[in-house]
C-alpha cells in the first residue's frame, strides 16, 4: 500500500502573533499557513505555539514555575487557557476554510506533566489534527506550561508514519551563527547537531518556554530516532511548502550527532 506519511509542523507562536502585544493574532500569516497546509497531500499534525495569547500573562503570573506560594494564580491559568483555545480557534477555522477535514484536541483536556515526557495518550485524527502549547495540570507543581516544543517531541516519535518534521518560525532563516540582527547570508547554520554554538532570539523577558534554543534540542531528539527534521522561515511560504513535500530548502536541518 502506497503512504503518503504524516508531517508534524510547528507554527511559531512568535510567526503566527505579534509576540509582544497581549492576544494580537497575526491573521495574514495564520491564513496563509493554513493555505500551504491546504496544498500538500501528507496527513499533517500541527502543532501552535502561544505567543502573545500565552507567553505575556504566563510570564506575569509565572504560571511555568507551577503553583507559588502567596500568589494568586488561579484566574490567570483559566485566562490563558481561554486566551489559547481563542487562537486555536483562529487557527482551527482557517484550516477548516481551506476545506480541511480538521480536529482540534486542547493539551490541558488530555495532557498531563511538563517537557518531553509529560504524559497522557496522544489524540489522533484521521483528518488534520491541531494541539498547541498550554497549561495543563502538573502532579509535583499543580500545574505548569507544556510548550508545543514538547507536543512535538512525542508526536514526531510515537505516531505511526512520520516522514518528517518541520519547525516554522518567524524571523530568522534558521539557526544563526551570530545574533539575527547582525546576520547575513553566510551566518546561517545550514546543519545543526547539539554542541553546535549558536546565536538565538530567545527573549526571557516575554517566553516563557525556550525559544530557538529548545526548538533546536527538541529537534536534535526527535533526530535521533532517524527522522528528518528542518527548522525554516515560516514567512517564506514557498520555503515552507517545499519542505512539507521534502525538497531541499533554505534553513537548518538539525541531526543528532553523535552524543
Ligand atoms: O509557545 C507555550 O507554548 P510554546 C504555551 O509552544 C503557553 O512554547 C501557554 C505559554
């Protein structure tokens, strides 16, 4: 029987909104994603980040270091849920608009623990499925922020057929050699493996998860279980579109190395 393999994709939180203005989605782009995604003939999986629906109030409230003592969390937790199902629902209705058959399954409904390992059996379905990064309920800490990064991880390596994976992010072409402000053609790292320096955009003061750094490491394990992963510039659609169907493009590819 002829596959045709699934594509796991991250949409940046910082791609798909405006990373410091609380809650303002970036429409243009999120159409234009679901517009690329509508064009490939691979299953996909998408994965969202949270941006500025997430990061801000998660920052503020400090909602990734679990329950604080003395703080008033509890609203802010409900808050980002309800601010991420919004974006998610931005997200889910341009998919379905371009006609997609598309399923949308909230982390904090099914998801438990943070980082690579969190638990919880991973919903699948038969059509597009959508999850995102969000706060969902911690054992040790009573809750904490799972980043889409982490949804990644688990549903490049434990879902049947995945061909590839591709990490879309604003900004930058891939993983620099020098800071994105300072970076010309030549500082782009066309091949990333753990213990390579680079130069991230990762602004502490607004993510609360890990930036470009934790997209790399992420990369770099879901790598090792032999699956191509590219990180590219989610504003260049072509780029994107070529890298869902497999062609070389401009970006990184991140491999395992040899640790
Ligand atoms: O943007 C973070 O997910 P990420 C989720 O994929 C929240 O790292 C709610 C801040």
């Amino acid at each position: 029987m002829y596959m045709v393999g699934t594509v796991v994709i991250k949409w940046g939180g910082g791609l798909i909104t405006y990373k410091d203005e609380l809650c303002k989605p970036n429409l243009e782009v999120i159409r234009s994603l679901a517009e690329i995604c509508s064009k490939t003939d691979k299953k996909l999986v998408i994965v969202h980040g949270a941006g500025s629906f997430g990061h801000l109030k998660a920052k503020n409230f400090r909602l990734a270091e679990g329950r604080v003592e003395g703080l008033q969390q509890d609203h802010a937790v409900v808050e980002v849920r309800q601010d991420m199902l919004e974006l998610n629902h931005l997200v889910v209705t341009s998919l379905k608009s371009r006609g997609l058959d598309v399923r949308s399954f909230p982390p904090h409904e099914w998801a438990e623990g943070t980082g690579p390992f969190f638990s919880g059996d991973l919903p699948l379905h038969s059509g597009v499925t959508v999850v995102y990064g969000d706060v969902v309920e911690d054992q040790s800490c009573g809750f904490g922020i799972l980043s889409g990064d982490d949804l990644m991880v688990r549903y490049a390596t434990e879902i049947p057929d995945v061909v590839r994976v591709i990490f879309a992010v604003h900004g930058v072409d891939g993983i620099l050699s020098v800071p994105p402000d300072k970076a010309g053609p030549n500082d782009l790292i066309k091949v990333w493996s753990p213990g390579m320096e680079f130069e991230g955009e990762h602004a502490s003061e607004i993510d609360v998860t890990g930036g470009i750094g934790l997209k790399a490491a992420r990369g770099a394990m879901i790598a090792q279980h032999g699956i191509e992963v590219t990180l590219v510039n989610g504003e260049n659609y072509e780029r994107l579109y070529n890298a869902i169907e497999g062609k070389s493009v401009i970006g990184t590819r991140i491999i395992a190395g040899n640790s």
